[in-house]
C-alpha cells in the first residue's frame, strides 16, 4: 500500500478532471460528506507510454480531488 496526492496521480496519470455533476463522481463524493471511507485506488504503471494508469477508482479520484487537490490517497500498485 502507498499513498500520494491527488495532484500528483492525476498529474502521472494524463487524464482530466470529471465534473462534479458525474453520477458516480457524485456518489463517492456523498460517501466523503458521510465519512465513509473509500476503497483505496488501483494503480498500474505503463513504462512505455511513462505514464500512470488508473486501474480502478477514478470517479473516487475525481470526487476525492474536488474537495482537496492535496488530499493523500491511499493506493496500491500493480
């Protein structure tokens, strides 16, 4: 298990930001308003484009970042 900011994986990863009004952006972010805590992310490496890869959890990513860019997110990397 590792953990970074949220600016930083999306940074690695090359994706854009999904909009708060995303049905499951949405969700997760009512799991955080609750406290509830989210599964940690599931991340890949992908060396020969050098860059990261989301294997799982990028509308929790999304809601996680719209609250706090700086946030530390628990991940895990294949």
């Amino acid at each position: 298990m590792s953990e970074f900011a949220a600016k930083d994986i999306f940074r690695a990863s090359g994706l854009s930001l999904l909009d708060d009004s995303d049905s499951h952006v949405e969700k997760c972010r009512a799991q955080i308003i609750l406290n509830e805590r989210l599964s940690p992310l599931l991340l890949c490496r992908d060396k020969r484009r050098a860059n990261l890869i989301i294997a799982d959890g990028y509308h929790r990513m999304c809601a996680v970042y719209s609250f706090d860019e700086e946030a530390i997110i628990p991940c895990k990397i294949v």
